[in-house]
C-alpha cells in the first residue's frame, strides 16, 4: 500500500550535514521510532542519543529538553557517534589483539549519508581542533549515479528512480584500484560490442518491479566505479573541494604532532574505518 501512494508525497530531510534543522519534524521522528517500532514507555528506559563531532551546543540543548520535557525519558546520554563506533570495535576485539590494547585510541571515519568526518579519538576523547570535515557521502553517490541513468534516457519510472538508484549503488558499487585501467577497459569492451563481439560485457542489467507493480530493467554502466571514486578525486561531483579522502586522512593525523597528548604514538598506530 506504501509503495503505491508515495508518489503522492514529497520527501524532507529534517538533517543537513549530519545536523538536526527541522526539529518539530524530528519530534514527530522520534515519536514514530519510541512508539510504533520500539513499542516501549520512555519513562521508564535510558536513552542513548548520538551526535555528529561539532555538533553546536544549542542542539545538544534542544535535544535533551525535547527528550526529557515531551518524552519524559528516565535518563539521557548524548555520545559522539565516532567514540561509540570507537567502541563498539574495541569491546568485540579478542583480548591479546593490539585493538584491546590501545584501548579507545584511533582515527574513526565516519562517512553517512550527507557527510563524512575524520575524527582522530584519544582515550575515548575527541580531538577536535584534528578534525576534518568532508562534504561528501552518501547521497552525493546517489545524485552521481542518477546522473549517469538520466542522461542515458534509462526507463526506470520517475517515481521509482531514487530507490532504484540506491539499489544499484548498494548492490553493484566498488572501489576501483585503477581507474585508468577500469576506464580503458570499459572504453575497450564498449569498442567489441559495437562490433559485435558476444564477449563484450559493457552493461550488467538491473531488474526491477516499479511502485504500480510492473516489471522493468535498466543498464548499469561505469557508473558502478565512477560514483565511489569521488572520494578520491572529489572533482567529479564537487568543484569546490579538491581533497582527496587518503590525503585528508593523513593531514587530520599529521596535525596530531602539533598537541601534546600522551603517548602521541598510540594515536598514529591504528585506523578505524567505519562507514554508516
């Protein structure tokens, strides 16, 4: 019944950047989540609540006063989603591991769905004057790859293209070693099909029942490499931002030689990549 009536309604986002903008939406949000999905009593359970690096202190404010004031939540911890990740790593780690030993120690990345963070960690403490923030994630693939069916006249029905798209990023997406070679290999195998080469694999073939409930499919072409690899030459989708993500990596980490921690080495040893 959803899929057939969500044509009728336009979609918001009550976040930009990882950071809460429309709050009476995102009450309504969570009013949805505490009493349809987790069917459970807030007054009578602790909350754990993550927050983006950065995040401004009026919205810790907002959020603590909607959560104990409308909800009336028995308790509330407000975490940064980088030390949670942190941990989360660390707590299911065996024990003679060198992850168990540095303890909440490292540099998380945490890519979502609007944006992406380098977030250097000590001692389950935020370093944030090391922190570095990427306008790139997600969403940014998404539109990328969209771009790529649109302009090929694809026949995927208007209503059913953005969850189309995320299927095939989610489903056929990779990081390339080498674009160059991905790039000719492609340009190569579009050559033999055009001149009639059964061999050539140029397009891999998404299948698909639309919203109306009829059967469609559509190509799937370099698109699959192109989009993830804006992370590492963001000028395919970003004009404004020329940093690769390798290289912000390292600068976040190289800074940390310019504060005094404690054992400043810990630090440098070990990543944690994590991707929401």
């Amino acid at each position: 019944r959803q899929m057939c009536i969500r044509d009728r309604y336009m979609g918001v986002y009550p976040m930009s950047s990882g950071i809460i903008t429309d709050w009476e939406l995102m009450e309504k949000f969570w009013h949805r989540c505490i009493f349809s999905y987790l069917k459970c009593e807030p007054e009578e359970h602790v909350f754990v609540m993550t927050e983006p690096p950065m995040n401004p202190p009026e919205n810790r404010e907002n959020l603590a006063e909607i959560m104990f004031e409308t909800f009336n939540v028995k308790g509330l911890y407000i975490g940064v989603q980088a030390v949670l990740a942190l941990y989360s790593n660390w707590s299911v780690a065996p024990n003679d591991s060198e992850q168990k030993r540095i303890g909440l120690t490292g540099t998380v990345v945490d890519s979502g769905d609007g944006v992406t963070h380098i977030i250097p960690v000590s001692d389950g403490y935020i370093i944030g004057s090391c922190i570095k923030h990427i306008p790139l994630a997600g969403r940014d693939i998404t539109k990328f790859i969209m771009s790529f069916l649109q302009s090929r006249g694809e026949s995927i029905p208007p209503e059913d293209l953005v969850q189309t798209t995320k299927e095939i990023k989610e489903k056929y997406t990779y990081c390339s070693k080498n674009i160059l070679e991905e790039m000719t290999e492609f340009d190569e195998n579009v050559v033999k099909f055009h001149n009639g080469d059964p061999k050539a694999k140029v397009f891999k073939k998404y299948k698909g029942v639309s919203s109306k409930g009829k059967e469609f499919q559509c190509d799937v072409g370099p698109e699959v490499f192109l989009g993830p690899e804006m992370f590492f030459r963001p000028e395919f989708v970003n004009a404004n931002w020329k940093t690769p993500l390798p290289h912000a990596i390292d600068s976040s980490i190289q800074n940390l030689s310019l504060i005094h921690i404690s054992e400043p080495t810990r630090l440098l040893s070990i990543s944690y990549a994590v991707f929401c």
